[in-house]
C-alpha cells in the first residue's frame, strides 16, 4: 500500500539527512525508484507543507511509531529532499534535485548495485578524478569553499580575546 513505500521513504530521506554520503546516495536512489514505482506517492513532492498562518513548515510525519499506518507519511511531504539539495557533496545535491522530476517513461531506474559499493575513499577518488580531469582540460573546476579568516582564536568579548591574535 501507498502508505508503507511513503513511510519508508520518509524515513530513508531523514536517514540520508544524517548520514555519510555513501549512504545518502543509496537511500536517494531507492527513494526515487520507489517513488517513480509507486506513482500515488508524488503528493510527498508536490506538497509544501506550509501553514498560511504562520508560514512555517509543519511535518505531521510521527517517525516514533512501529505501525506504518499510524506516521501519517502520505499527509506529510519529503521537505528533506529540498535540505539534501544544499548538501555538500555534489553528488548527492543531484541525485536529490532529480528526484521525483524523472519520466517514468524514459529514464531507466537506478541500478542499486551501483549504489551499494560507495565508501568513503571511493567518493573522495571519483571527486579526485573529477577536480583532475578538469585541471586538464584546463577548466576551473568548482570547489565548494566557504570560509572566512579569523581575527583571533576567540572573540573581543572574551576573556582571552587580548591573548590570542591570528595576525
């Protein structure tokens, strides 16, 4: 039924939220061939989930539950998706932005298998590879930075802000 696959995918969205992105490439995709199977799930994209009140997010999902027709997961939306499309690794960025935008006519599901093999030291290689293969063909490659130099080790209005100066 309709409710299991959005309870499951529910809680695989969350799960790639806090996961390591060898994870969270593996739940995305399983949510999108589940989401693309099961077509009475699209409401969990399409659906806001703002109140005109209060303009604020409200999830009705109860994740607490054991029985999955007590989480009320096809009354909530997959908001997580939007959240996983700011994620820090590209690669995730995209998976996220592509689902539930797919057509379910032409673009095959995702083989899983390809999903079951990441690790960490696989990701950093293929993002390795990527940044080189850019270098060589002489394109700036982008480099997800944000950073801005200190001052100090602590703030002005510390204790110790006199003692510690990074300049």
């Amino acid at each position: 039924p309709a409710y299991v696959v959005a309870s499951y995918c529910k809680k695989l969205c969350r799960l790639a939220l806090s996961g390591p992105p060898s994870g969270g490439l593996f739940a995305l995709a399983l949510v999108s061939n589940l989401l693309r199977k099961h077509g009475e799930c699209a409401c969990l994209i399409h659906r806001d989930g703002k109140r005109e009140d209060v303009g604020l997010i409200e999830d009705v999902f109860v994740e607490e539950v054991d029985d999955l027709t007590q989480t009320r997961a096809l009354e909530s939306s997959l908001w997580e998706l939007t959240a996983l499309e700011k994620h820090y690794h590209h690669a995730i960025a995209t998976v996220a932005k592509a689902v539930g935008t797919e057509d379910d006519k032409t673009t095959p599901m995702y083989d899983m298998e390809d999903f079951m093999a990441h690790t960490y030291k696989s990701l950093f290689e293929q993002e390795k590879k990527r940044l080189s293969d850019a270098k060589a063909n002489k394109k700036k490659a982008r480099v997800s930075l944000t950073f801005v130099e200190p001052d100090a080790l602590f703030t002005k209005e510390d204790v110790f802000g006199d003692f510690f100066k990074c300049k």
